[in-house]
C-alpha cells in the first residue's frame, strides 16, 4: 500500500519540503473568511460518514498505482500564472487563527464525495492534491471541488518516489497532472505536493516552470496506517494550532476512518475559534 511515509530517508526530505513548502502555504493564508460553498449537500439520509458509494459506483478503493508509466514524450504543458517566486519567504506574518486541511491521493469516487459533503456542511474550504491517473476518471469530483471553492492542487500522476526520476519523468508526471485539472477546470493548478514529502532540485524547478509552488504540511495525521478514528482526531486535535497545514488522504485504501474522523474534528476546531482556510498566491 503506498504512503506518504519511506523512514528516514523521507524525514530528511520532508524537513527540506516544509522550509520551502509550508512556509510559502503559511504565509498565504488567507485573512478573509471563506466564501461559502453553494453545492447542496448529497439527499443520502445519512451522515456523510455513514453514506455507501452511489448506485454503480465500486465498492472497494482504487490502487494507488495502476500501471507504470509509458508515454515519452509529454505534450507541451501550459503554465499557470502568476510566475513562481525563486526564493522562499524569510518570514511569516500573523497568522491569527486560521488552519488549512488538505486532502492527498484522490479523487476517490468512494470516499471524496463524503469528505466533499462534510466540508459543504461545514460551509469550509479544503486543499485536495490530486494524482492524474486518479483524477483522469473522476473529472466531475474535481469541479464538484472547484465549485465548493477548493484548491485543486498537482500531486504527481501516478505517486512515484520523485527523486529517483530523471528529469523528463518529473515533467511528464506533474505535466499530464496540470493538464488533466487545466483541461476540467480551465485553469492549471498553482501549487503541488511531492509524493512521499520528496521533493529534489528537477522537481523544484519544474513545478516553477509549470507555474506551481511547493506545498508541504505541518501535521502529519498518519490516516494511511488507519489507527482508528478516535487516534486521527486525537492527532488533529492535540496539535491544533495557528498556520498549521494538516495532511489526510482521501484515497489509496480504506479511507472511511478519514472521513468519520473529519466529521468529529472540524466541528470541535470550528467551535474552538479556528478558521478552516486555504492559501492564497499573491
């Protein structure tokens, strides 16, 4: 089962991603409440934790990664705009009380949809970083994100180890993704996440080149390992906190715990004061 885990190899690679990544999310967040998402809520009859996959949707969840990748030559990617910067921020700004939730792996036609609702009802604003050959097949899930006022962000095609990629993967892979979303949406997406935390150099300059910019997290709620909802919420929680970026995941396996726990979690940060946000490019 993939993750966004690989031991200390990864932890090193994270550190660089967080100082390059989450400072740029942090410092972006934005000072104005969200605007309200108007979608209405699924008629299941039941909470979103509790709602199965829609009539002719699979019942169990996609794998992370169906076949290797086989294209040579990747077409010609149109770049987002603004420009990246070509330094990281040297300082974070007040942030007041505001938290970023983010979403990686999907979308996921079995558990998406319910996270979707959960924020609905919330009336919030999420991250979801999306990997193309995910997202290929569920184009209506990514404007349902778009149309809620999400950040639909690059999380790689088919969630490779980025640093053992030559330099034309890495394009071909955050390429077709940009492509997939700027095809369904009508825009590029602005920011991506590495798989696994891992980030290098070609990769660095290729999201720029594509007009994205790095984002990384703050707390790590480990969902992939499926400790229980009660734990994810737990995690959550105890490291609440201004500027924090949490990492969940709405596919690659099991998720129905992710989504149970987020149906706990946010209300309890909501009445706690905090403000459930995303980050703005400036």
């Amino acid at each position: 089962m993939r993750s966004d885990h690989t031991g200390p190899e990864r932890r090193t690679l994270l550190k660089v991603a967080l100082g390059l990544g989450g400072a740029t999310a942090l410092h972006l967040i934005a000072a104005e409440p969200a605007s309200t998402p108007t979608r209405p809520a699924r008629a299941t009859g039941t909470s979103p934790a509790a709602a199965g996959p829609p009539a002719g949707v699979r019942s169990r969840p996609l794998p992370y990664r169906l076949e290797p990748m086989t294209a040579k030559t990747p077409p010609r990617f149109r770049p987002a705009r603004p420009p990246v910067r070509t330094r990281p921020f040297e300082h974070l700004p007040e942030l007041g009380h505001a938290m970023v939730l983010s979403f990686d792996d999907g979308p996921d036609p079995l558990y998406t949809p319910d996270i979707l609702a959960t924020l609905r009802r919330h009336r919030v604003r999420a991250m979801f970083f999306v990997c193309g050959e995910m997202a290929l097949g569920s184009r209506d899930l990514l404007r349902e994100m778009a149309d809620d006022g999400h950040v639909v962000g690059n999380h790689s095609w088919s969630h490779p180890l980025i640093p053992e990629l030559s330099r034309a993967s890495i394009r071909d892979e955050l390429g077709r993704t940009s492509e997939v979303i700027d095809t369904t949406l009508g825009a590029p997406p602005l920011w991506y996440r590495a798989p696994y935390g891992a980030w290098n150099r070609n990769s660095f300059e290729i999201g720029a080149e594509l007009g994205m910019e790095p984002m990384a997290w703050t707390v790590d709620t480990l969902d992939w390992t499926t400790p229980g909802a009660r734990t994810i919420v737990s995690r959550v929680l105890d490291a609440a906190a201004p500027g924090v970026v949490v990492l969940s995941h709405d596919a690659g396996g099991d998720r129905s715990q992710s989504v149970t726990a987020l149906g706990r979690y946010l209300p309890r940060l909501l009445d706690a004061g905090y403000r459930i946000t995303v980050p703005h490019r400036v």
